[in-house]
C-alpha cells in the first residue's frame, strides 16, 4: 500500500471518534452558556421610569443610574414612559426581553393599587416581575397653607376638621393616589371628613396649594420642603415610622398617634420574572452595593429622599402585608380606576 493512499479506519475507531464528539458538544454548550452568564450585562441597562422627568421617581432613578453603571460597566439610561398610572410602563417592560437589560423602576401604585382600584392591568403586578432591590423612599408630608388653615400642629388641625365637618379640601395626585389613600385612612382614624380635590401631577397641585385654593395636602418630601423652609407652607406630620432628615422637627403620624401610617412613598427595581438566575443575582449584588455607599446615601438627601433597606429575602412578606393594607384602604373609600 502506497504511504499516500490513507489508511481506512476500522468499525471500532469510527465509533470512538463519534463518542468523544458527542461528549464533547454538550459540554462546549455548558461552557458557552456559562460564559454568557459571566458576560451580563453585555450592552447598557435601562431603567424604564413610569412617569415623566423632573419628579421624584424619576430623580430617585437618575441617582441610581449614575452609581449603577460603573459597578455594572455598562451606562446605565433611564427611559420615561409616562401614563395609564404607570401601566405604560409597566407593560413595556414585561414585553421586552427578560434578559435583565430592561428593568422597571415601581412603586405601591404600579405594584399593589392599581390592581385593587379594579383596573384592567396590561401587565400582571403579582407574577409578572422579581423584586431586585428599593431605591429608597420619601416621606408623604401633611402640609397646610398656613393662610388657609392656620393651625400649627397636627392636633389643632384635626380639632378643626372635626369643628369643620366636610370643610376642609385637599388636594392629591388622583383618585387611588398614594397621597389620596394616605390622607382617607388618616381622616378614617381621626374620625373627620375632608374635601377631596384630585389633581393630575403635583405641579397644579401645588400651584393651588401655595394660592389657597386648596387647604391642605398630603404629598412627596421632594415637591415641599423648599416651600416649608421658606414659610409658604406649613407641615404638620410626616408619613414614616421615624423622623425626616430633611424636616427634623416635623413628628410623624405614627408618633402623633396613627401607627397605621408609616408608609413611605418607595420606589424599587424590578426584573420580568423570566429573568435567567445569574443575571438577576447580579443585579441584586450590585443594587445592593451602590445603595449602601454613603456617596448614594448623601444623594438621596440632595433631593429629600432617605434610604429604605428590604432585603430581597424579607421582601415577599413585607410586599404582602403592604398589598393587603391598600387593598383595604380602596375598599373603604371606595376609590375605583374608573
């Protein structure tokens, strides 16, 4: 036989080369697979906001943005799409690749109220998302127009709703707002009646606050505290378990005696649920990394916010005893989203 002519391979060298490629496929697959995990996020990350820029969720989520991108290297945009009560947004997120690179930033409306005003949700709040991590929250503060009402604590306010029956008005951000709820449980366990005024953003708000219009709100630190400071407006009573930062001399409701009313407006990150697993435990790591570092911590003071910390594994059961709390509240003042 000629040394050119290639010898021919027996039955049994065949089946061995044949074995040796389809052990070796799948493992090549395993650590193709693992090196694209490793490689998350491998383009920039969105942070879909549920309302338009210039309020507090939308800078709440720019302060992120700007701690989460070195820590994930990758920029870090922050996307508004604003409407249906954060159900726009919302829904763009569920529909959008659950590969972590689209990410909602929500709070108890997008999550808990908006499904138990009985409205028809283009998104699921219950199965549709995994909890990343909490931004941080600000206080819904009670300020009066001091003209208005010209009380200078929270008793004398509610002994003048309660002289005043159905004659003091307040404004909101809606029917089903979180400052529209906030306010019906106070009045409920104050045993009062207040005039409601729902408003479509804090901007017209405020502008009839500050003129008399209205006589009192319940709104976001972030929209009053220049007004507080500057004697325009004055606040009664904060809506979290301890003091503000920002106000430190206003009490809180549940020091005033309303325990019931601790109840921040929060804002968190959500992932869709379909999320892989390594992705989204890197999210979590990294979010909780860049909220614990003081330069995000003093950020959060810049605009009147402070932190809140829930943990991923205690966040299920907080989730569930705030839902049933609101699910109550739009029970018993029969707000509905229609």
């Amino acid at each position: 036989m000629s040394i050119l002519t290639p010898r021919p391979r027996s039955d049994a060298v065949a089946r061995r080369a044949w074995l040796r490629l389809t052990v070796a496929l799948p493992l090549a697959a395993i650590a193709a697979g693992t090196v694209g995990a490793q490689e998350f996020p491998a383009r920039p990350v969105r942070l879909v906001v549920p309302f338009p820029p210039g309020g507090a969720t939308d800078a709440v989520s720019r302060l992120a943005a700007e701690g989460l991108a070195p820590a994930l290297g990758q920029p870090v945009v922050v996307m508004n799409k604003a409407g249906a009560a954060g159900g726009i947004a919302s829904e763009f997120v569920a529909n959008e690749p659950a590969d972590g690179h689209t990410l909602l930033v929500a709070g108890q409306g997008q999550m808990f109220i908006n499904k138990a005003l009985g409205q028809k949700l283009s998104y699921d709040p219950d199965g549709g998302f995994s909890y990343v991590g909490m931004l941080g929250a600000f206080p819904n503060v009670l300020v009066v127009n001091p003209e208005a009402i010209p009380v200078k604590s929270l008793a004398e306010f509610i002994q003048r709703a309660k002289d005043q029956p159905g004659k003091l008005s307040y404004g909101s951000n809606g029917v089903g707002s979180l400052s529209h709820l906030t306010t019906e449980v106070l009045a409920s366990a104050a045993g009062v009646r207040f005039v409601h005024v729902p408003y479509q953003g804090a901007a017209p708000q405020m502008a009839d606050l500050l003129s008399g219009r209205i006589g009192f709100s319940v709104i976001a630190s972030q929209t009053v505290v220049s007004h507080v400071r500057d004697g325009k407006l004055r606040a009664l009573a904060v809506s979290t378990g301890n003091r503000f930062s920002g106000l430190p001399e206003v009490p809180t409701l549940v020091e005033s005696g309303f325990p019931a009313l601790d109840v921040p407006v929060w804002f968190a990150v959500y992932a869709p649920r379909a999320t892989p697993a390594p992705a989204l435990a890197k999210l979590r790591s990294t979010f909780a990394s860049v909220v614990a570092t003081p330069a995000y911590q003093a950020g959060l003071t810049k605009i009147s916010a402070q932190p809140l910390n829930v943990p991923v594994e205690s966040a299920d059961a907080r989730f569930a005893t705030e839902r049933a709390m609101w699910v109550d509240a739009v029970k018993r003042t029969g707000a509905t989203g229609n």
